[in-house]
C-alpha cells in the first residue's frame, strides 16, 4: 500500500501483461527515495479473479519475455 502525498508520481504501469507490474511499482518508489518492505500481517486480495495458474504456452513465454525485457530497457537491471 502506497500513500499518494508521498508517492504522487507512482503509478501501476499496466502495459506489463505479468509480475514485472509490481516490480516497477516497487521500483517506482525506490526511485523517488522511498523503502519497500514486507509486513507479516499484511494480505493481498486479487479483486475481479486475480492470480490463477498458469499453463506456460509458447505465447505465455513470449509475453513474460517481452515483460522482462520491456524491464530490463525501463530501469537497467531485473
């Protein structure tokens, strides 16, 4: 969970299709010199399905290469 009056230029990127998503989220947020972390307590529900298994087709493994790489040119590394 992110406060906007502290972190007014963090956005959720959806052009990732995968978990890069929150990556970049994450990575937003160190960026503009904030901490991220883990709270034990804390607990994520999906709204609308969420996560699901997934089969790795060769389209799935196209699109998280795609995601990965989209990444990697957004902030240097991953």
């Amino acid at each position: 969970m992110t406060r906007g009056e502290v972190f007014d230029e963090v956005s959720f990127d959806e052009g990732f299709t995968w978990w890069y998503g929150d990556d970049d989220f994450v990575a937003q947020i160190v960026a503009q010199g904030g901490r991220a972390g883990i709270v034990g307590e804390a607990r994520v529900e999906h709204l609308g399905g969420g996560a699901q298994t997934v089969r790795y087709t060769p389209a799935v493994l196209a699109a998280i290469e795609r995601d990965r790489r989209r990444m990697w040119t957004k902030w240097g590394h991953f």
